[in-house]
C-alpha cells in the first residue's frame, strides 16, 4: 500500500501528540513587531515549514511539505501539489484483469476518483509558493488517469467538470486533507448521474432517501496539527454543517421490513467511511443513496490505503461469490496509481471465491505456538514420490491463521529453478487478519519452473498458539 497517502484518524491522533513538543520551533515564528505588521495571520506561519528535517520521521513524512495559501489555507507540496497521476503502463493490463474479473463475477465497479486539494482549490495558492505545481499539466495528467479507469473497464463519472468548474462551496477543508460535506455531495452527485446512465442501473432495486441537516462539523485539521507541531501556531478549527441521509417509505411499516442483501457496497478511504460520531461524517455513502435511489452498504474505511476496505469486504461474510452485489463504489483520492502487484495477486482469488470455486492440488494443516519473529514454518512441501508437476500452474495460495492478529509476515514460495518469490504482507490494524490469498507470481523468473514449498516467516510476533491452513488451488 502507499503509506504516503494512509492518512486516517491515526494522523490526526499522532499530529496531536506531537504538537506538544512544538515549544523551540515556535520561536521560528518572528517578533511582535512582524506579527503587528502582518497580515491575514501570515504571523503563524514559520520559516522552519521548509527545513525538510521536521518531515524525516513517522506521520509527518505525509505532510511534507506544509505550504501557506490565501484566507488561511494551507497545502502539502508532495500530496496536494503534485501533477503526476496515473496507471504505470506495466500494470494497466492488471487493472483491466481485475475488471474483467468483477465483470465475470456479474459485479460492475465505478470508480469516484476524487481530485488533489491543489486543483480543486488552486485559486488558494501564491503564485510564488506552487512548489512545481502546473494546473495545465495535472488537470491533463488527471483526465488521462479517468480514460485508463474507462479504458480498464470501469465506470468513470466525467470528474474533470468539478475541476474545471469548482462547485461555490469549498470542497475541501482548507487545512485538512478530507473533503467537506459539499465536496462529497458534488462528487456522489457526478458519479449517480453517471451510474444513471449505465443499463445496469435499471435492475437496481430501488429506495427512495431523503437528506436533511445534522450537527456541525468542527475540523481543526491534519495540516493544522503539522502546522502547530513545527511553528507553534495554529489557524484554529473550521465549522461546516454536516448531513444525514435517511429513509423515505410510503409507511412506517415499510421502514422496519426485512432488507435484502445491499447490491450496491462502497469502499474506499477515510473520506467516506461511516463514523459512529456524527462530527466526523461526511455523508458521502448518504448522498450516494439519495442520488442513486438504491441501498449502499458501506465498507470504507479510514487509514487502509487504495485497497484495504475492498480487500475487507471480499474477505467478509457479506460477499457471496455465489450471489454478488451488482456494483462496488471505489472512493479512491486520484494520487493512488494502483500499481501495487501484490493488491492484484490478493483480489483476484477473493472476487472468484477462492478455493471453492477452483481445484485443491496440495494442503497441509498446522499448529503452533506463537508465532515468533523471523522463524521460518514450511506450509506446504512438494517433494518426494508424491511430488507433482505444477510448472507454469496459474494457481493460488489460500492461507488462514486462527490467531487474526497476525498481519505481518513474509511468504516464500520456493522453485526447482532456483528461484524464489518473497512477498510481504502488512496489514492496517483495522483491516480484519485470518484470510490470506496470493496468487503464483507471472514473473518470467518462475515460467515453467516446478513449485517447491511454500514458507511462512513472521515480521511481528504473534500474541497466541495458532492453527495455519494452507491450501493451493487451481
């Protein structure tokens, strides 16, 4: 996954802690004299945002680097400013393979790519301070990404016309990396008349929903935080109102009738996850359902990267290969390239089911103590008088551990070649453990070479005794 972009709550919580340390760079901050002379509170603002030192260790290496603009808006160079987005070309056929596998399933996936805080709000920028940032070049840069989407197989909503014509409400919080509760209802608007016009839509079931006024939202900000930790100051917290989105029925009794299974689920980030507090919504999967007339069942969630949240909903109950859902919303911020090969080699296996929908060729089951860091277990063996030829088999493991809590650790699979694929899995802590699936690499290293054995080495301890079941499939 791209930690550079995994910025969840966790960011939030860990800016705050260190914003107590803040004491010596606040000196950084000029004397009275500069502060009366200052103006639109450009006071706070610190030389050291530039000293690349303060951006060298944990959560604030997502931060680099913290970039003043007008009305007290503020920017990360690297995240916000950036002009490259994109599929590299290498691993634009895994895309299309893994649409084509959604679509063979019967499930369509629509893609809500939320563009940078710097071209939705680039009218908040100094044209001296624009860090590289080219609005030409990332809005082409962005629309070519949306055709690689369309062009892989997805359903892409025409985003560009948010970029081109920002709604008047700000989209996002001006020192937050969140949309606000316009910028979500601007983008699931884009992205139901899209869906709209797709003939699947038509045998979606419908629900009518209607959204009204919640509580405000008090946003003191990521970018904030980075901003009171290295200068001492802070800009103070911003309030929007939020929104909820509930039912509408033709009777109160229809409102308490047993639902079907959703057939429409949302995935995707922090930005539109569901929240148990209300001050921190931004109603997106709402509005979605409003905009849509259908149900979503909502699998975002904050700080897992490009795939997490799709990862935990194909490995949860409530996927049924057998009876899928017949759309995935993928909310998904338009830095993410998708590039990962070890997100593709996971999904595949999950979206067709697993070992249940293809052939067992070798199994083994295991019991140990807790696991301990760097041994080494051999989960499966194929050797000796019962060793079988799987040169150039296009299988899968399926891997699962009793004890969840174990989410680091090395797979090796070892070849008759010579050759060894070692892959690293690492998971956030709240994407659920236990289900494991990899694909056999396609890397030509492997090409008609005979699977040896199959190792399990852990990278963190586990914390009880744990059954390993190991299968490959076919």
């Amino acid at each position: 996954m791209n930690t550079l972009l995994s910025l969840g709550l966790a960011t939030g919580l860990a800016l705050g802690a260190l914003a107590a340390q803040a004491a010596e760079p606040a000196k950084a901050s000029g004397t009275n004299a500069d502060k009366a002379a200052c103006s639109d509170l450009q006071c706070l603002v610190c030389p050291a945002l530039s000293d690349p030192r303060h951006y060298a260790e944990g959560r604030m290496k997502l931060m680099r680097e913290i970039v003043p603009g007008k009305d007290r808006w503020l920017f990360r160079s690297a995240v916000d400013l950036t002009n490259d987005f994109g599929i590299p070309a290498p691993m634009r056929p895994e895309f299309a393979r893994l649409m084509d596998t959604f679509h063979r399933q019967g499930i369509q996936v629509a893609m809500a790519i939320q563009p940078t805080r710097g071209l939705m709000h680039r009218d908040k920028l100094y044209g001296d301070r624009l860090h590289g940032f080219d609005y030409p070049r990332a809005s082409h840069n962005l629309a070519t990404y949306l055709g690689q989407l369309r062009q892989g197989g997805a359903v892409v909503a025409p985003m560009m016309q948010l970029v081109q014509q920002p709604p008047k409400a700000e989209f996002f919080f001006r020192r937050d990396h969140h949309w606000t509760p316009a910028g979500a209802e601007a983008t699931a608007r884009l992205m139901a008349e899209e869906i709209r016009r797709q003939p699947f839509y038509a045998g979606l079931t419908k629900k009518h929903y209607r959204t009204e006024p919640g509580v405000m939202v008090p946003k003191d900000g990521t970018l904030n935080l980075a901003l009171s930790y290295i200068c001492g100051n802070n800009y103070g917290f911003q309030y929007v109102r939020g929104y909820q989105t509930i039912p509408v029925a033709d009777s109160a009794d229809a409102l308490f009738d047993e639902a079907p299974d959703p057939e429409v689920i949302l995935v995707g980030d922090s930005n539109a996850a569901a929240r148990e507090d209300e001050s921190k919504q931004f109603n997106f999967d709402g509005y979605l359902k409003q905009y849509l007339d259908v149900d979503v069942l909502n699998y975002a969630l904050p700080g897992v990267g490009e795939d997490g949240s799709l990862l935990e909903y194909l490995l949860s109950a409530d996927y049924k290969p057998e009876a899928p859902p017949k759309l995935i919303v993928w909310e998904l911020p338009a830095n993410y390239r998708l590039d990962s090969p070890l997100m593709y080699r996971q999904l595949v296996p999950a979206i067709q089911g697993g070992c249940k929908a293809s052939k067992e060729v070798l199994a083994s089951k295991l019991r140990r103590p807790a696991l301990k860091v760097g041994e080494r277990i051999e989960l499966l063996s194929n050797a000796g008088s019962a060793r079988q030829a799987l040169g150039g088999a296009r299988g899968f493991l399926d891997i699962r551990l009793s004890d969840r809590n174990v989410k680091d650790f090395y797979i090796i699979v070892y070849y008759d070649n010579g050759a060894r694929d070692k892959v690293w899995f690492r998971r956030e802590a709240v994407v659920s453990g236990g289900q494991y699936y990899l694909e056999l690499s396609k890397d030509p290293a492997f090409a008609g070479a005979n699977l040896l054995s199959v190792f399990l080495e852990p990278t963190k301890p586990g914390t009880a005794a744990t059954d390993v079941e190991t299968r490959l499939c076919l």
